[in-house]
C-alpha cells in the first residue's frame, strides 16, 4: 500500500496540471507538496477543500472513479452509502468507501 502512495505521488508531482500551463516546474513542485500535506491533514487535496468550501458539500475527485458525483451534501453522502447496502463500510487511502467483509 505504501509502494502505491509513493508511486502516485510521484506520478502527480511529473503529470502534474500546472506543468501544461507553461508554469516552471517548481510551482508544481511546490502545488504537489501542498496537495500531499493537506491531503494527510484534512483527507483532501487543496483543490478539494476549495471547492468544499466554495460549494458548501464535501468534495472529492476520486468519488468520481465509483461513479458518484464530486462533491455531496451530508444527506446525499448518507443516500449514497444506503444504496452500496453494506454491513461494514470501510474507506481506502483514497477516501473511497467500499463494503467490507468481516471474517
């Protein structure tokens, strides 16, 4: 699991948006280091927490991969937990939530 954060902080530090931007490297640098530190405190990116705030939901692009919307209310963040119909819930690295099986 740590192989897998480590590769995909890399992989953001050279794919990087800013760098298509024809901004130096350094800023993206820099963003990335921003984007990690805030993601380990608040579990979110510092684009997240923007839109968080701007939008009055809880934002998360990687919602997106299990087909849900970005960004939920707290009662449509409850609606859509309901529908995976789950005995235990649980959430990955990536703050997914997916059912878990206890054994």
């Amino acid at each position: 699991m740590n192989q897998l954060r480590i590769f995909i902080a890399v992989l953001l530090v050279f794919l990087n948006g800013c760098t298509f931007l024809g901004l130096p490297w350094q800023f993206s640098a820099v963003s990335t280091v921003g984007d990690l530190v805030s993601a380990d405190v608040t579990g979110k990116t510092l684009s997240e927490n923007g839109a968080s705030m701007a939008l009055q939901r809880d934002c998360q692009w990687g919602r997106v991969a299990i087909g849900w919307p970005p960004c939920l209310t707290k009662e449509e963040m409850v609606d859509k937990l309901m529908e995976m119909d789950c005995k235990t819930y649980s959430w990955n690295f990536l703050n997914i939530p997916y059912c878990r099986e206890i054994k």
